[in-house]
C-alpha cells in the first residue's frame, strides 16, 4: 500500500470514527479514530492470514455488541440508535480500523472504505443535524482519492481535458439532487407503501403484542413474526402478562390506568431459596413490560428497580429496559391485584342490550358466576372456530356500521384469540361478573438441546381474568383447544434450535465465553497451519506461512535497492519482466537470472512446479553475485 493510500485511507476511517462517536455519544470511537491515524506513522504493515483476519471480523461484532450494553453519553442525532445498527456501525468501525494496519488485507482498498461507509448508513438511521453532512461530504472526497491513487493506470488530473471536469460536475449534481429526493421523499412512500400492504394483506395478520390500545378492526399491533422476545430457563406456571384492559368501546380495548403505581426494589436474591427459580432473559427491548404471571410471590428484576400498578403489571422505567428477572411462583402473590369496580362491569351503551340478550341465552340455567362463565366458555368452544383471517368489511352490516365483536357473535363465527377474550369478557359482565382482558405471551415453544423456553412475537395472546366469589381474580383462557394459542407445547427444530442456543449462550454467558472459545478456536487453526508448513516441503510453504518466504524478500530487497521497486498490484509475472526490460549492458545478465528466479518462484507458488530448496540456493547464489 502506497503511502498516499494510505494516508487517504486512514483518513477516511478516521472521519467515519468521528461520525460514530458523535452520533451515538460513545468515547470509544474517538480512540478508534487515533488508531486509524496511527497507521499513518507506521512504515510496514502487519501481515495477516486470511483467517486471523475473519478472526478479527467475529471480534469486531462481538466489541460492538459489548459496548452497545454499555452506558455512555447522549450523542447529537435525535435518539440512540437500534442495537442493529449500533452493532452494523460500530463493527463496521472497528474493522475497517484493524484492516488500515494490516498489509494487503482481503478484498483491498474497496473493501476497507465500503466498511467506513457501513458506517455512516448505520448512523444514518437517526436524525443527527448537519454533523452527518459536513462528515460525508470530506468522507467521500477522500474515497475518491485513495481509489484514484490505488488505480495506476489512471491519468492525472492535469492529462484531462475539459469535458471530464464538466462531466463529472454534471454527475456530482445529479446525484445530489436524487439523493435529496430520495431522502425528502422516501418517508412518504415508506408509510403509503406500508399501508397499502397492510390493507392488501391484511388477512395473513397473526397475533401480536402491543402495548397500546387493542383494535379489532384494524391490524394495529397483529402483526407477528418469529423474532424471539425472550428466552426462560425454570418452571413456568401459566401465561405471561403484560397489559391489563377494562375500557372496551367501538371495537377498541382502550389502555386503562389502574393505580397505584409504585416502585419496587428488589431484595433478597432468589437463588439463596430452597425453590429454583424462574429466569427470564429478555431478547427484545421494544416493550418496558416484565411478562410475568399473575401469581408471582418474589421477584428480582434487572435493572434493580420497576414500577407496578395496581392490577399486577410490572414495567421499567421510562429510561430502562428490562434484561433480566428472577421470579418465584406462589399461591399469595407478591402484588395485591385491585378489587373489582364498577369499570369491571361497564358494556358499551351501543351494544349493551344485544350483548346481555346474547348472555341470558347462553347461561340460562347457571346460576353462580362459576356456572355463567362455564356456559360462555362451553358455547364459544363449540360453535366457534379460530382463525387468523377474517373478512376485509369486518365491523359493517348491509345497514351500516356494527360492532366487530357482534359481527363476530351473531355473523361470522370466526376470530382469533382477541376475539375470544372480548367475546367472554362483555357476556361475563352482561352476565354480572367482574372481567378484565389480558394480553401477553403463552411459553409453548421448547428449545431441546438445553430445555428453556422460547418465546416468540408469534406467541402473543389474549385471555380473560375474572372475579369469582371466594376465589379472587382468576386466569380464564377461551380460545379453542385446536386453536394455535392452546396446541399442545412444541420444540424447536433442530437447525434453528442449534442457533438459538449459541445466542442463549452469548445472552446467559456475555461475549466473553464466546470471544475465548473462537479466539481458541483460530489460535489452533494457525499454529496447526505453520506446523504443517514447516514439515512440508518448503517450497509449499507459501500455502501456510504469512507472507512470501525471506529469500523472496531479500531478493526484492536487492532489486528495490536498484531502483526497480515492486509496483502496488504488480503480478510476479510483469515485474519479471519489467526487470529484464530495465537494465543496461552491465546489469543485463544479473536482471535476466532475477527475471528466472521471479518466474521460477511464481510457479512454484502458484502452480506448484519446481522445489523450494533448489530456488532459495539459486536466489542466494544471485544475491552473493549481485553483491560484488
């Protein structure tokens, strides 16, 4: 690499390292952008095998991930990034730096400023002011020159004429103004886009969590996928709560504040009771929610402190996010559950008559609220099917507009788990007894090769809680029992199961483990590698050993000392015959034995021909000639 390059080069990491570190507040990346300039000073690089430098690829992520976890100072854009980015960024960096200190590293120059530019898209997911411009603009400006300084055979600026300047002026701002049409107007049609989408497809939705209000006629907070949210090792006992509802009204379960809320502290550790506990480990940080059971009778959560209502829902604060939480499940609940109101009563005034005509059909006969609740869930059960599609005009009537949940009960018997819990949720209280609608997730995924819990965005769900008399508050599912929600437990796939459990262990373990284990791992690899090499023949050695062997380099040490360097990219080949070509009637005999070495050692590397011993004493031999 040419001094300039790399100069340019480092340079430019070194302006991406500024970029990340003032966006996302993290010191760190100042010390990076050092580390860049430094190999600016440094005479010769480090060469490096191929796998030590995959090696230090794994390593990058792996820091990244490390100081994502870690509290740092705010940076300028508008909130922090998303930990896809921060890693895609921040692993981006770290390479890049490592890569502008290594000698002819894979993939050269291109890839090296590629990894800077990964850089400033990961940054480029917040809105940081003018800092990411005046940042971009030198960062590019700089890519251009050391990939014109790494091309030979491009002429000088001086050697083109007028109409390349004009052209690439033209170029310059035509991409500039698509570049700014593409940022005013790409947010538009994200969101058009998205709509339409969720309009056109929306009768694939599955169940999901949402934290806000709850819409049956809509696809608000339904779509799922298979990302996990959290990982649990221990007994489970029941689903996982996460919101607590009370108001329904024109299709909408509306977010109810139930008070009081406090703070909690967690104390004694769980580990030193008789019981194992529960360990939840969080993969997801979009919720403040700790899932927990209802009848939780200790807790210890991660970050050390939460905030709980008076229905039992434990959440982070608002500068937090859960990681961890210890529990212990006990018949008397840490948490007092508040008593029944008159909220726990309330139908919609819309549809109360129809809803309480419907519940008088169902439960005739009952008599205690047991018997009612049981005769609701027995008739969902029976004349009611589970279904993740349902008709584009759910929610009208050939007269108008109607209720989705009626839609549901008198024309289409047809829903998915929130229809179920809102449909026992208003017949329980036309019925008399108390309800509330519950959402949140149902553990029924097992990992095999380590048994813990798997839980997935595809298995959020909604169930009832109602009051009885005598029993309290208690957890009432109504889905059917071949709906998804309600089949029978499941394990992982084998395949997905494996990686699932090396991001477990990274999770339960912290990288650390992991970066000793791959760093091991490699380490042998290498010292197999040389060992190989040296009880091969040495003329193979090449294949093993970094970098070309030392009679090589002395004999291109001899030939750079005649002013015939080696040329950046040059193959074996043309410098061979460079060599020959360059030389006067008294060297012409010591470059033609040069040009046959060159040749000789370029098939032996590449093609296996000839012996390595013969070539290192016909080279040493040319260098006691060259000397006299």
């Amino acid at each position: 690499m040419s001094h300039v390059r790399r100069a340019l080069t480092g340079l430019a990491i070194a302006v991406a390292a500024l970029l990340f570190g003032a966006v996302t507040g993290d010191r760190f990346a100042y010390l990076a952008a050092a580390l860049a300039l430094a190999s600016l000073g440094r005479r010769r690089l480090t060469p490096v095998s191929i796998p030590m430098q995959a090696l230090f690829l794994i390593a990058s992520g792996m820091v990244a991930i490390a100081l994502d976890v870690l509290p740092m100072e705010p940076g300028l854009a508008d909130r922090p990034l998303r930990r896809v980015y921060f890693v895609l960024a921040g692993g981006a960096l770290l390479f890049a730096v490592m890569r502008t200190h290594i000698h002819k590293p894979e993939g050269g120059l291109p890839v090296t400023l590629g990894l800077g530019l990964l850089v400033f898209i990961g940054c480029g997911s917040v809105v940081s002011g003018s800092v990411y411009l005046s940042l971009l603009v030198p960062y590019v400006l700089l890519c251009v020159a050391a990939l014109r300084a790494d091309a030979h055979s491009t002429p000088s600026w001086g050697q083109l004429g007028w109409r390349h300047p004009t052209a690439l002026a033209t170029s310059l701002i035509l991409a500039s103004s698509m570049t700014a049409g593409l940022l005013l107007t790409l947010p538009i049609w994200y969101e058009r886009s998205t709509a339409w989408m969720l309009q056109r497809w929306k009768h694939h939705a599955h169940s999901g969590f949402h934290d806000g209000p709850i819409s049956l006629t809509s696809l608000e907070g339904l779509l799922l996928s298979d990302e996990v949210v959290m990982r649990i090792e221990g007994p489970m006992a029941g689903p996982l709560r996460g919101n607590v509802y009370a108001d329904y009204g024109a299709g909408y379960w509306k977010g109810s504040k139930f008070e009081p809320e406090s703070t909690v502290h967690t104390g004694k550790p769980l580990w030193d009771s008789v019981e194992p506990p529960t360990v939840v480990r969080y993969a997801s940080t979009e919720s403040d929610r700790f899932f927990l059971p209802r009848e939780v009778a200790a807790l210890q959560t991660e970050p050390a402190r939460a905030r709980v209502n008076g229905v039992g829902v434990v959440r982070a604060f608002p500068d937090e996010r859960p990681e961890t939480v210890r529990f212990l499940v006990g018949a008397k609940g840490r948490f007092v559950v508040a008593e029944p109101t008159q909220d726990d009563l309330r139908l919609p005034w819309t549809i109360a008559s129809a809803l309480e005509e419907i519940a008088g059909e169902w439960t005739a006969g009952a008599v205690s609220p047991d018997e009612k609740v049981n005769s609701i869930l027995k008739r969902l059960e029976r004349d009611y099917t589970y279904s993740l599609s349902f008709p584009q005009q759910r929610g009208r009537s050939r007269s108008g507009k109607i209720d989705p949940i009626l839609h549901f009960l008198l024309q289409d018997p047809q829903g998915h788990c929130e229809y179920f819990a809102t449909a026992l949720a208003l017949l329980a209280r036309a019925s008399g007894v108390p309800a509330r609608f519950v959402t949140g997730y149902r553990p029924i995924e097992r990992n095999p090769f380590m048994d813990y819990w798997v839980v997935r965005e595809s298995h959020a769900h909604a169930w009832v809680e109602v009051h009885l008399p005598g029993q309290g508050w208690v957890t009432v599912d109504p889905s059917p029992l071949h709906s998804f929600e309600a089949r029978p437990r499941e394990t992982t796939h084998w395949l997905p199961g494996l990686f699932d459990l090396a991001v477990f262990g990274w999770q339960r373990n912290g990288p650390l483990a992991l970066t000793v284990l791959l760093t091991i791992l490699f380490v042998s690899i290498q010292i197999l590698r040389l060992i190989r090499g040296r009880e091969a023949d040495p003329g193979r050695r090449g294949k093993f050993v970094i970098g070309p062997p030392a009679y090589l380099e002395a004999l291109l040490a001899r030939l750079r000392d005649r002013g015939l360097p080696r040329r950046d990219a040059e193959t074996l080949e043309g410098y061979a015959k460079r060599v020959a070509s360059s030389t006067g009637d008294r060297e012409a005999g010591d470059h033609c034995a040069a040009q046959d070495l060159l040749l000789r050692y370029a098939a032996l590397r590449y093609g296996d021909v000839g012996s390595g011993e013969s070539l290192r004493a016909a080279v040493r031999s040319w260098l006691a000639s060259a000397a006299h």
